[in-house]
C-alpha cells in the first residue's frame, strides 16, 4: 500500500499516524511519505483521508489468524505432527492416537504440557515413533481425553472407571469427563459422525449416573491429521455484491435427483461441480451453499425410507473446519477437502462465487435431555468437555445454557476465544477453501455483548463477534475487489434479537421485511393493508433500513422464498403448510404457521402468474436478488414448508423438465436474469436520488400513478391505493436504456396505465408482462425485440396483480 501527503498540509505528524494506524490495521508492506509535487487526485484522495484519519481512533492490535496454532499439523518434513487445543480450566489434557476412526481401541496416549500464558496444550509427536512403537502407518486419527476441577486425575484411572470424580457440573460451570473422548475443535476433517450405523446408542457421550462411565472413544469422531495439498480453487471473482444474483440450493439436493451423471457423484461436491455452467448459463453470480461443515448426519442413511432422526439441512454443526465426508464421492483421508476444492474451482472458472451457510449460533453437541431416570444430561463430544464456560453462554449461576437459538443453547460468541474459532474457521474457508462469501444463521447471536446470564445485541459493541469479523476479515468494497461478502440472517429467538436493518457497517442481510411485505401484498390483499410507500422503500433498496448507517442497496438480500419455508411455487399454491404428509413429503415437524401464502384460488395460471410476478418484482429491485434451487423451475415441496428432515426424492432438486410449464418458467427466469444484468440502472451502488413531486425534469428515480402524474405523499399512504410505477433515469448509470420505467398492479382489478416521459425523442418498448396472456417461452424480450408501445402519454392496460416493465429507447 502506498499513501501520497502533501507536507505543507499535513506535515510529519499526521505522517507518522498514518504508518501507525496503517501498521495496526495489519498493512506491513506500505509507503507513507511527504511529496512536494502531487497531482490533484492524489491531493483529493488524501484530504479525504487525512481528514478521515484525523478523527479516527487508532483501533487496538488485533492476534493473527489461528495465532495459537491450533489443531494437528505435519511439520515442514512430514517426520513430526503438532497437535495444540486450548482449554484454560483443564488440569490434564490427553492426546489419543487411533489407526482408525471407529472400531477399534486407541492405539497410543501422550500427555500433554499446558503453556499458563495462554491456555494452550500441546505435544509433539514423532511419526517414526508412531510406527516403529505402535505400527501405525496409515493416516492418525486423534482426539482428546479431559480432567478439570470437576473431574481432577488421579493415577489409576482408566476408561470407564468413575476415579476422581467430583461431579458432572460443578460451580464454576466446568463439565470434563475423561471417559469421553473429544473431537478436536480445529480438526480439517473428521473420521464419522458420533452416531452411525454401526454406532446407535448416543447415551456413551452422555453424563449423569447412568452414563458418566461408558466410554465413547470406539464411536466417537475423530480429527483426521492431514498432508498438505496443492489443489487450486481458481480465480475468486471480484464482482461487487450490488451485482450478484444468488441461487440458494443443498449441496446433496442439487444431484442427487441428476440421472445423467454417475450414480456415484450424484449429491456430492463433484456432482455440484458439473453444475456449473447450468447455473452460469441461468444467470446465477454466486451459489450459497446450506451447510457444509461437519454435521451429525451419517445417520440419516440408516432408514432411507424415514425421515425420523435425520438432520438434511445440516444446521447443527460438529466442527467448523471439516467439508463434510458425507457430500465426497472420495471418502479417503484429505478425499473431501480435495473434492470441495475442486468444485470450488469449477465454479470459479465459470465465474460463479461460492458462498457458505455458517452455523456459529450453536452447535452441534446439543441441548441438554432427559435420560431414561429423568435426569438431566449433557452429550460430550468437543467444546463443552474441553471449556464448556469458554465455548457456550451459560444462564448466571453456570449450570445450564442459555438459548436464543431454539436448539438448547448459544455459543458464547462474546468470548475472545470462542471468537478466535470463528475468526479462525473463516479464514480457513476463505484462504485455503476458496470460499468467497459467508452467510451467518441466526447472526444475530454474534452481535451479543454479554457471555453469561444474558443477551443483548449491541451493534456498537466493538468486541462482538460481528465487529471483530469486519476487522479481521474485511468485507469486499462496495465497488467491488478483494475480500469477502458478509451475510446476515438478522435475527434469533427472544428480546432484542429481531435486528433487521440495525446490523453494523460492512455486513449485508437476509432483508425479511422485504420478504414479509412483498408476500402479504401479493397473498392477502383484501385484508392485509400494505401502503405503496411500503413497497416504494422496498423496490428502492430498502433506503430506510440501509440508508441510515452508510449501507447501500447491496447491503439489502431480497429474496422471497429460502430454504427454511415454501419454495416460490408453493408460496402462490398452498393456504397452509402441509407438513404432516407421509415419506417421502414427510412428515416434518415444526414450521412456520404464519406464512403469508395463497392459493391463487386453485386457479393454476394465476399461481404461474403470482410466481412471475413475484420474481419480476425480485429481480426488479434494488438490492441483491436471491432464490432457492428449483425455483427456476417451479419446484414443490409439496406444502412443506420445514424440509430439515426429508433427505429424499421429494426435496432433492428435479432435472427432467417434463411440461411446458417448467420450460417456460425457466425461460422466463433466465431472461428476467439477463435483463438485470444488462441494466446497471437495476444495481445502484448507491441509493437513487428521488424526484420530490413538485421537481421536472428526470431524476434518477420518480413514482408515478397510474393516471402518468408524479405520485405524492397523499397518494403513497392512501391503503386504498394499491398500484405504484415508477421510472428509472437510465442515463445516470450508462444503462443502454434511456429509461426504464416498472409498474406492479397489486389490486384485484385491472387498471389503464398513462405512460410518463421516457426522455427526449425517446419511445417505450415493452420487455415484459407477468399477466396471464403473456405466459410462454418468450414472455420476457431477447435484447432489440421489445415491442413498441408508445410515447408519452400512451395508455397500457394491466392486468390485477402483475407487473409490466419497459424501457425506452
């Protein structure tokens, strides 16, 4: 980096700040120095920034990525492996070495030597040793055994035997119970689930009477020690978030249903690379994958004709640093990193960035559960074993965990070490995997400014997770370039949880009041009273949620429909959820009772119009569009609206397009696409400049009523006005269009539109209708075949409850 002052203005101490604030910021490689002769540019540059500086606090040094050097690592000749795990409340820790991951005893145990200063146990271990001592030569498979002041080790223990125990809990929150071994929290692939067909009983990782002394170590996971590799994950792109276009879809959904592609890659990350151009050619720029670190789901394969038991989405995670081996075609040891980083690269060199759906909430050891007596019990399978008071927020007096998450319990995301994971875990996705962007469920989890007794989300709180990410992570520019693209899901479960619009800079998020507003004017017209300023605030980028705290319209995730409720066509074809329905459409529990959906009255062509319309209204916004996999073709769930247990047929994604229906939506949506794409004006990297009505002339954006008049405040607030256009100044943006002017009938009656100016010497073409007579494979224009409608003044007749769009050339 190289910064340019004047020194006549600043002199050598505002020089000095900068190199100091530039060196903090972790920038080690940059110029600052004092020229005489400057070039305007660079001038103006540097005031903004001197001034910028000048004012701004110098922010504390911040630890590196994974500074600790946490986890097992080969050393640089392969001849020796670190392993290092933090637990600041163990006073024994234990490294276990297996030949294998399930099956079989240890094969050798090393104790470990705690470093006071920082928490961290380590040993060093030879691999001669390992295979000249204990004849191991294959790959090390390792985890943990833990003793604390409610457990504390005395010579003669051994696995099962309750010597030393004090208690399961004790004052101080601690939960260590050395009969169960511990998966390694920064282990890069796992061996197994810690349930699986060969090991059901889930009651070995469980404390209490009962099961404190049944050892866990033949079942339980394992980290794997990895060899490096060198598989590239191609050129990330660079694109402004502003111009993605996100295509939300299951790793194992996208191919499992594929028939064209080896049985053997289907519902795996080699599968979902083939899909790659498909998606490209569809228009997608960047597809967000649900979960894909290590969950518990070897288990869902067990009764393939159930759906009881099964985890599909993947939401309750067992390690932050694993691609999950279930989603491999290569099973091997290091065969799923390769693999993801393969389909990586696949969508990279089609220009599609990949995003991660990360579950830093909670985890996937558990809420605490009634055994068979009726006590109450922990499952042990990592963090809580390790330092259960450092990796999850407890309720005040420390003995049980305190939920805003609805699956038993937060990670306690305001510790600086529970943190250090998370930092840790992305960057590892981002620098070694290849992954481009993150979307955070539940994020707002991580804007807590408390660990115990408590939560309290605080935006300005500069050691919450969700600040220290935007730190040590940088998100990408808003113009686009380097870095990651942040994504909040803005809410959890409880007080001061639902922060849509209120999270910090740099983040964008899931935008539900544009979802929630958009469903129930379309849904419930006649009694549901959503004003045209409503939908104004909404179509324009939602300005009143971003606009505020130095957001953009980027920052606003539009989207319909997700993972977690009906899919588009569902949305526009069922009243109710339909949850209870027999394998394999079911049954699921749980869902959403409050979903905003409508029939259309049975009436299928008006559920294909609504479906339009939706989508039209979507990718007619500003903001950045999203969808789920399948919606391009109308996909059903068949009234499902909560799928996180159906691993079957129903919710996996259909490749035969067997009706004109499927065609033509398809059609339709790879056009509306295009035509977004091809229209900067639509993808505003700030937010429009609006006409008050009494100003002439063509302001970047201008509401209109369908009388072709300038719309009004009176006009907006009136709920029983229920269609709004508006126009948008194309030359502003060096969009081909002169302008593009969109209008949206939400009524129940059609209405005759007068069209305003479109710019001088300048006509209106149409590009597309989402009414019931322009269905087809051509309802959206190829680029030069718009049809010719008219000037000013020209009178267009829309149907109820669509959408028309034209531009004018």
């Amino acid at each position: 980096m190289s910064l340019v002052f004047l020194g006549s203005c600043f002199g050598t101490d505002l020089t000095t700040r900068v190199a100091s604030y530039l060196d903090r910021l972790g920038h080690t490689s940059h110029k600052v120095s004092v020229e005489k002769d400057i070039s305007p540019q660079v001038l103006i540059n540097s005031l903004f920034l001197a001034a910028l500086l000048s004012f701004a606090p110098i922010p504390e040094a911040q630890a590196a990525i994974n500074s600790q050097d946490l986890g097992a690592r080969y050393d640089t000749t392969l001849e020796n492996i670190s392993f290092r795990v933090y637990s600041s409340r163990a006073t024994r820790v234990e490294v276990w070495i297996y030949g294998q991951g399930s099956g079989v005893e240890e094969s050798a145990r090393y104790v470990m030597t705690r470093d006071d200063a920082t928490g961290v146990w380590s040993q060093m271990v030879s691999v001669s040793d390992l295979r000249n001592t204990y004849g191991l030569t294959g790959t090390v498979h390792y985890g943990y055994r833990a003793w604390g002041p409610n457990w504390p080790y005395e010579d003669g223990w051994i696995k099962g035997s309750e010597t030393g125990f004090i208690a399961d809990v004790d004052a101080a929150g601690n939960r260590f119970n050395p009969n169960k071994l511990l998966l390694d929290p920064y282990a890069l692939e796992i061996s197994q689930d810690p349930l699986s067909g060969t090991c059901t009983d889930g009651m070995i990782y469980a404390s209490g009477a009962l099961d404190r002394t049944r050892d866990s170590g033949v079942c339980a996971s394992k980290g794997i020690v990895l060899a490096p590799d060198t598989e590239s994950v191609g050129v990330k792109p660079s694109r402004a978030l502003k111009d993605e276009v996100i295509y939300e879809v299951h790793v194992r959904g996208l191919t499992m249903n594929d028939t064209s592609l080896p049985e053997t890659l289907r519902g795996t990350y080699a599968g979902a690379a083939t899909k790659a151009g498909y998606l490209a050619d569809l228009g997608i720029t960047a597809v967000e994958l649900l979960p894909v670190q290590e969950p518990q789901n070897d288990t869902n394969d067990v009764d393939p004709n159930s759906a009881e038991g099964d985890n599909y989405w993947g939401y309750a995670t067992l390690n932050y640093f694993a691609p999950d081996r279930r989603y491999a075609s290569d099973k091997s040891p290091g065969g799923p990193t390769r693999e993801w980083k393969a389909m990586v690269k696949a969508f990279h060199d089609a220009g599609i960035k990949v995003y991660m759906d990360v579950v830093y909430n909670h985890t996937g050891e558990g809420a605490p559960w009634a055994n068979s007596d009726g006590q109450t019990v922990y499952n042990l399978l990592s963090w809580r074993g390790l330092d259960n008071p450092t990796y999850y927020s407890l309720t005040s007096d420390l003995q049980s965990p305190w939920d805003n998450t609805g699956m038993g319990g937060n990670y306690n995301t305001r510790n600086a070490v529970a943190q250090n994971l998370i930092i840790d875990s992305l960057a590892y996705w981002r620098d070694t995997l290849g992954v481009d962007g993150f979307r955070f469920d539940l994020a707002s989890v991580l804007g807590n400014s408390c660990e115990h007794g408590c939560f309290n989300f605080d935006r300005t709180d500069s050691g919450n997770a969700l600040n220290r990410i935007v730190a040590e992570l940088p998100p990408r520019p808003a113009e686009g370039g380097a870095g990651i693209d942040l994504i909040a899901e803005p809410w959890a479960f409880g007080d001061n949880a639902y922060q849509v619009g209120d999270f910090p800079s740099g983040w964008a998020e899931w935008n539900g009041i544009f979802r929630d507003r958009l469903r129930r004017k379309q849904n419930n017209p006649e009694v549901d009273v959503i004003t045209t300023a409503e939908l104004s605030h909404r179509f324009a980028g939602s300005p009143d949620l971003y606009g505020d705290d130095g957001r953009s319209p980027g920052h606003s995730i539009n989207y319909l429909v997700s993972h977690d409720g009906f899919t588009l066509n569902d949305l526009y074809a069922y009243n109710t959820k339909e949850n209870d329905q027999l394998w394999p459409y079911g049954p699921s529990d749980g869902g959403d009772d409050h979903n905003n959906s409508w029939n259309q009255g049975g009436d299928r062509a008006e559920q294909r119009k609504a479906a339009r319309t939706g989508l039209a209204l979507l990718m007619l916004s500003a903001g950045v569009p999203m969808f789920t996999g399948g919606d391009e073709v109308l996909r059903t769930q068949f009234g499902n609206n909560n799928t996180h247990n159906l691993d079957s047929t129903a919710n996996w994604l259909s490749w035969a397009r067997d009706t004109n229906e499927e065609t033509d939506h398809e059609a339709f949506t790879r056009r509306l696409i295009g035509f977004r794409k091809a229209h900067p004006a639509l993808r505003p990297a700030h937010f429009y400049s609006e006409a008050d009505h009494n100003d002439n002339g063509m302001e970047q954006l201008r509401w209109f009523k369908p009388d072709g008049v300038q719309a009004d405040s009176t006009y907006l607030y009136n709920p029983d006005n229920h269609v709004i256009a508006w126009r948008i100044d194309g030359t502003e943006f060096g969009d081909p269009a002169n302008a593009i002017y969109i209008a949206h009938n939400g009524g129940s009656s059609d209405v005759n539109l007068t069209l305003p100016w479109p710019g001088s010497g300048k006509s209106w073409y149409h590009a597309t209708d989402t009414a019931t007579w322009s269905e087809g494979p051509d309802t959206v224009a190829n680029p030069g075949a718009e049809g010719f409608i008219g000037s000013e003044n020209a009178v267009y007749r829309l149907e109820a409850r669509s959408v028309l769009l034209l531009i004018a050339k």
